[in-house]
C-alpha cells in the first residue's frame, strides 16, 4: 500500500509540475476571489474581521477545481480502471492521490494567507503561530481525504462537475467552521486568544482521521461501483 502511495503521489505531483496547472489556473481563480470578497465588503474592520472565513472559503472553492482536475486525468484514459486490474491496492490509491492534493492544497493555502495578511490588514498573534501551524496541516488533511473520497465516487457518475460540489461542500462544512475559528484564535479576530482555538484543532484532527481510516478501506468499492 506504502508503495502504492509514494508512486501514485509522486506521478499526481510530477503532472502538476509539467503542467503549472496550480499556479497558471488555480492560483489566480483563487487570488481573484480574494480580491472580489474585498471589493464586495469594502470596509477595512469587516475584512478583518472575517478574514478568516475568507481564507478557508476560498481555498474550499479552489479545492473543487483541483480535485475535478486530478480525477478528470485519471478517467480520461481509463488509468484509474487500469490501476484496479493490474490490482493496485486501494488504499494506496486513496492516500496517494489526497498526498498528492494535501501538496497543492498547502501551497495554495500558504498563498491565500499571505493576500489576507496583505489586503485585509490581519496581523497574527505571536502566541498563536503553533495554533495556525496546527490548523493549516489538520484542515489541509481533513481537505485532501474529503475531496479524495468523494472525488473518487464522482468520476465516474454523469455530469459529475455539478455532482461534486453538492457531495463535497456540505460534508466540509466542519472543516469550513473549525478552521476558521481557529484562524480568527490564532490571528486575535473579534477578541480570541490562542487557547480558544485548540479545541477546534481538536475536531479537525478528529475529521481528518475518520474520513483518512474511512477513505482507505472504502476507497475500493467506492471505485469499483
């Protein structure tokens, strides 16, 4: 499985790379949302206030995108049913593919936090650096299984590009709170401390573990059906 997953991560990354995907379509789709939310609210406390919810809205959106793509490169050619007949452990499929997604995900986040710091005004709280370091690797992970696991039950049903967004969006909904409620602790928005925002790194953890063990054993039949 272990193998699997390095080889699978490797050639979804090594794609990326050769293609600039990420950084020609995804990244500007997501700077640009950025920059409307600042025009549609158009008041400096606001923006900082809802700073956080927009960062993670907008990387949710962003997370669309790249999981259409990566699925849409394996169904094209029939790679995923090949990988299933040459008996490619399911698992390793599973883990693979959301490494690979975690990867971009992280970059694109990075990115994403640096505009709101920018042009949002946010400033984060020293004591709150290990509290967003936290959220950004659980969110990311809760992320990268979700949008694994129903992007793989996606590729093959009909006019899955609208399918998806109605699987995905309510199951991260979760994600979507905790990570912003523990962005606004770590950043200090509307009065919270670091320590507010452990809790909500706890139910991250705790999303990103069911839905990684639940993707993994599942994964298979999921594709097979």
């Amino acid at each position: 499985m272990w193998a699997i997953t390095r080889l699978l991560a490797g050639k979804d990354l090594r794609v990326e790379m050769r293609s600039r995907v990420i950084i020609n379509q995804v990244v500007p789709f997501a700077a640009l949302m950025m920059v409307m939310f600042a025009f549609a609210l158009d008041s400096d406390t606001v923006l900082a206030r809802v700073a956080p919810g927009l960062v993670w809205l907008a990387a949710m959106f962003s997370l669309l995108v790249i999981v259409q793509r990566s699925f849409a490169l394996e169904a094209a050619d029939g790679a995923l049913d090949a990988l299933r007949v040459a008996g490619a452990n399911a698992g390793g499929i599973f883990l693979g593919k959301a490494l690979a997604l975690a990867a971009q995900l992280a970059v694109l986040e990075v990115i994403l936090l640096g505009a709101a710091l920018v042009l949002y005004n946010s400033h984060i709280v020293g004591s709150g650096i290990a509290l967003l370091v936290g959220t950004y690797f659980t969110a990311t992970a809760g992320l990268a299984f979700v949008g694994t696991l129903y992007g793989g039950l996606a590729v093959g049903a009909k006019g899955r590009e609208t399918l998806l967004p109605l699987l995905m969006l309510p199951v991260v909904a979760p994600v979507l709170i905790g990570a912003t409620r523990a962005t606004e602790a770590a950043l200090g928005t509307n009065g919270a401390t670091a320590t507010d925002g452990w809790p909500w790194v706890g139910l991250l953890t705790l999303f990103a573990v069911v839905f990684g063990v639940g993707g993994t054993l599942s994964f298979g039949s999921l594709i097979d059906e």
